[in-house]
C-alpha cells in the first residue's frame, strides 16, 4: 500500500565492521584532524560546496567512521582553493589536510 512516505533505512553505525586504520595512519601524519570540531565552517563558505556536494566536514566525520568511499565522494568536486582554511576556528590547514586524505585513502584503493 502506497502511504506516500516510506521509511528510511537505518543510519546505525556499527564500527565492528570499519576498519580505522587508515584514519590513525591519517591522524600520524595530520594531527590536526583530531581537532576537528564539526563546526561546519569549511563547508559553509566551501567554493565547490556551491555547486556541487562537497563537505570537508562530512568527510571528516565519515573518515572517523571507517566510512572511506562516502568520504571521498565528499571532497571529489574540491578545488584545494584552501579558503576553508582562512574560516576554520580551530586553525586547520585544511588544504594540507585534504591532500594528506586524497594520498592516504587513494593509494589504499
Ligand atoms: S579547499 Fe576544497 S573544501 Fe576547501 S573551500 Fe576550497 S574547494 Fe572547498
Ligand atoms: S571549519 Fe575546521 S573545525 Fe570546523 S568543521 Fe571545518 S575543519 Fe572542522
């Protein structure tokens, strides 16, 4: 029966089942992701964020999840024009960051 909604599957995360080593080999070499806050101030004023679906942010929160396909679809469209960092309030090179996740998560394809 056609209710006109349906129900959404379930977003639980159950991180048995995600491997974070490839997230601690990222805070080794940035440890600057730790002190991510999720504040959302990079996706904000994001240059690409405006057309098209790229979060510094959301991919942060996904690597800390093990979640490593979704979060590179986060930063595909990213420019690397680094103004995120000139907004972010906890003074992450976010443009080093962004590189540092493109080779580590990359190469491990
Ligand atoms: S460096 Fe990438 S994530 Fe940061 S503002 Fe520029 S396009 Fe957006
Ligand atoms: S602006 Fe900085 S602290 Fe805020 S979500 Fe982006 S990277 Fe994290």
């Amino acid at each position: 029966m056609d209710f006109g909604y349906s129900l959404s599957p379930s977003s639980r995360i159950d991180l048995d089942l995600f491997d974070r080593n490839r997230f601690n080999t990222l805070a080794e070499i940035e440890p600057d992701v730790l002190k991510c806050m999720a504040c959302g101030s990079c996706t904000a004023t994001c240059t690409a964020g405006k057309y098209a679906k790229n979060s510094l942010r959301s991919a942060i929160l996904y690597l800390q999840n093990g979640q490593d396909k979704q979060a590179l679809e986060y930063l595909k469209p990213c420019m690397l024009c680094g103004k995120c960092f000139m907004v972010c309030p906890r003074g992450i090179n976010t443009r080093h960051l962004i590189l540092s996740i493109l080779k580590i998560y990359n190469n491990a394809k």
